[in-house]
C-alpha cells in the first residue's frame, strides 16, 4: 500500500509504525474471509481491509475521527484472526490500536456512549467495585426489558451476563506463595485478574492446587492490578500503561528478588496483552528493558504445562468440544498445546467447525455491540453443539461467560479438567453430571 505521509508526521512515533504496518497491505482480501464482522454483515467498511482504508484516511490526513471510523472500528472484535491469516504479516492488531487511541483524543462520543464506556473502565478492571457491581445488577434485571433499545442496550447486555449466583471469593486470589507438595522443580508467579477471580475463583484455584502437585512454587504477588486489556482496547492508552507499569514493577521484584521461571496467566486476553507489554512501553526508557523482560516471561498456564512431565492416562469415556479463544490461537499462536495436554490426560478432544470465528465476547464487546455479539455466540453453540461433546473447554473466562449464556453443555476452563485429571477434585460445574 502507498502512504503519504508527510516527514512531520513521521516524527510521532505512532504514526512512523502505524506507516510501516499499512504499507505491508496488498490489498489481497484473504482477511475478509475470517473476518467475523464481515462475515455477519458483509460491509467491507467492517472487514480488516475496510478498516485499514478508513485508519489510513484519517492518519494521513492528520484528522479527527469522524463518526463513519468510529462505528467501524468499534465494531472490530480485536480477534486477530485477520493477521493469523494475512500473507503479508500485516500488523493489525497495533495499527487498530494507535486508531483507537486516536479516536479516544478526536472523537467526542455520545453522551450515553460515554458514560457507558467511563462505567466499564471504572468498574471491570477492579474486583471490589466488580464483584459490587454484579451485586446490585440483581436489582436491575426485572427492569431489563425496558433498556433494550436505544442507548440503554449496553446495560440490558450487562444484566444479562450477570451472573444469577456469584462465588464467594477464594483465598488462592490472596497475595501469597503456596508450596509445592513435592521436590521444588521451579517457581512461578500468577495473574489473579480483575474479572476472573469474581466470575470464577475456581480457575486460578485449579491452576495453583495442580502446580503445587507438581512441584512448582506458586507466588500471587501484593500489589497486582488488571493487566490493562479492558481499557487498552477502549483506546485509553494512559490507563493502560499505567496498569503495565504497576504490573511491571511488582513481576521485577519478584524476578529480581527468588526469582521466577515463568508468570503464569490463566485468561488468554490478559495473556496477549501481558506478551505486549514491550511493546506498549517501548518508548518509556525507564520501563522497556523491564517490560521487555516482563513480556519473555509471560506463558498462558497450558503454555507452561507442556514443559513439564505429567503423567501418561487412560482414556476416561469423556469428551472435550475444545475452544479455542481467539486471545489464544491468533494473539498467542498457542492452538496445539491446549488440546495436547487434554488427550494426555484421557479426554477424547473434538474441534468445533468454524474455530477461528469468535465466539462474540472480546472483552467488553458482547455488551458495547450486542446485537453481532449475539449472531457469533449462535453461529459458535451451533458448531460447538454439534461436536456431541459432554464438556466444552478453553481458555479464556469472557468466552466462558459468553458462551454459558447459549448451551446447557458445562463449559470449564482447560485448566480445570487437567487438574481434576491429576489428582483434584471433580470440579463444581460437574458434580452430579454421569461422567467418568
């Protein structure tokens, strides 16, 4: 693609690797082809391709963004799977996140869009206020029907992921090292989330029981924050970088102090942002070689199971409809590891149709743009449903969230069926279902 923009621009940093990203396009299409908003609407302004035209035009001329972009862009899921399948190794995820910081300084929202968006931000990313939250949407839900149209539709969407019961909080979310049950075989520290420990404490509590069994020290560190994602993909890049530094600070000590093998994360969203940090701080001296450090460490827990020696098992009768979160297969490129690690542990694993569309969660999205959300959430039941799995796995607690809403099939993240495969105890969602 030929750009034309002027040596001054190229002085903003931004805009130089938003330049490089675009001129890598050649126009080719084949994003179209698994683009889920192009193939839900069939708008190439809502293809990867459109939305380049529209970032370009705008960058290039150095304008602000006007309402035709916005309704584009944030339509985008952020899945990725556009540059899991680019050709040319077109960097979209960046170039879509310098538009989005872009449009957060230009553009001025409406009122209700606003106020929607500066809720999520103050609420998602901390557990109190969450957990408070889903609380008192209990009160909210009889008058859900009267928010379902207009601008009140993201709050309808709300109350309808809410969940009806919300687990008490765990103890494995305390800052805090658990040791390991055996000979100590290496030592790693874990995100414990902003969402995910209020949604389902079970996760981490999984993940640490089945690396203790194996030997591994497991640290939650005092002082960890959101990783940042929520707000990063609002286009509130300050806040997100904040988070980063916060985060970045309390892994150094750690590293620096007893040292880690790995920082573990158990939600694949958090998980490619995490693996970002060294980008997203590229530009602060006193925090990229950190980050950077920081970003080589970060291994999603299935990512991390591989490297160690796990125990041969028979098949169990069980099958395991896998999910492949899209934060997984193209912003981590880990498709394999997961699926691996549950046919060792004896579940019979099957692929959905279809794996590389999203399931219609993306963070905050299946409450910012209900309606597409809705369309991907039946188009992925559909396929998982027809697989005749007992389970559905994956690895991400937004698609967890997302798709419980659409089946009655027990959908449990990976990390939870592998420890109950090893030696844990059947998990909640399981209990009194004829399996094993």
């Amino acid at each position: 693609m030929q750009t034309n923009f002027t040596q001054t621009q190229l002085l903003d940093p931004d805009v130089a690797e938003s330049e490089q990203i675009l001129r890598k396009c050649v126009h080719c299409g084949f994003c179209t082809a698994t683009c889920p908003t192009y193939v839900t609407l069939g708008n190439e302004l809502d293809s990867p391709r459109g939305r380049i035209y529209l970032i370009k035009d705008m960058l290039e001329n150095g304008r602000p963004a006007d309402t035709e972009v916005v309704t584009h862009i944030d339509r985008c899921l952020s899945c990725l799977a556009c540059v899991t399948t680019c050709p040319s190794g077109v960097d979209y995820m960046h170039l879509v996140d310098h538009a989005r910081a872009h449009i957060e300084k230009t553009y001025k929202r409406p009122f209700m869009n606003r106020l929607t968006r500066a809720i999520l931000a103050a609420v998602l990313p901390y557990p109190g206020r969450f957990r408070l939250a889903l609380n008192l949407a209990r009160l909210g839900r009889p008058f859900a029907g009267l928010m379902r149209g207009g601008a009140l539709k993201p709050f309808a969407a709300m109350l309808a992921l809410a969940p009806r019961r919300i687990p008490a909080a765990s103890d494995f979310a305390k800052p805090g090292t658990h040791r390991p049950e055996t000979e100590r075989r290496g030592r790693v520290a874990i995100l414990s989330g902003c969402a995910q420990p209020v949604l389902d404490p079970g996760i981490n509590a999984a993940a640490i029981r089945l690396l203790t069994r194996l030997g591994v020290e497991v640290v939650v560190p005092e002082g960890e924050v959101c990783c940042g994602s929520l707000v990063h993909h609002m286009g509130r890049a300050e806040q997100a970088l904040a988070s980063a530094r916060a985060n970045v600070d309390i892994w150094t000590r750690e590293i620096d102090g007893q040292g880690l093998d790995a920082i573990i994360i158990t939600a694949s969203g958090c998980g490619t942002t995490i693996k970002d940090y060294g980008h997203m701080l590229r530009l602060d001296p006193a925090y990229a070689a950190k980050a950077a450090r920081v970003s080589a460490l970060a291994k999603d827990v299935t990512e991390y199971l591989t490297t160690l020696d796990l125990p041969a098992h028979m098949p169990n009768g069980i099958t395991v409809a896998y999910h492949s979160a899209c934060s997984m297969q193209h912003g981590q490129r880990i498709t394999l590891a997961p699926k691996q690690l549950l046919k060792a542990a004896g579940f019979t694993v099957r692929d959905p149709a279809e794996g590389h569309l999203c399931c219609g969660s993306a963070g905050t999205y299946n409450i910012m743009q209900p309606e597409i959300s809705a369309a991907l959430k039946v188009r992925k039941v559909k396929n998982i449903e027809a697989t005749k799995a007992d389970v559905i796995a994956t690895g991400n607690i937004g698609c967890i969230t997302q798709i419980a809403t659409g089946t009655g099939i027990p959908i449990l993240h990976t990390v939870e069926l592998l420890d109950w495969a090893y030696g844990g105890a059947v998990p909640e969602k399981l209990t009194g279902l004829p399996l094993g």
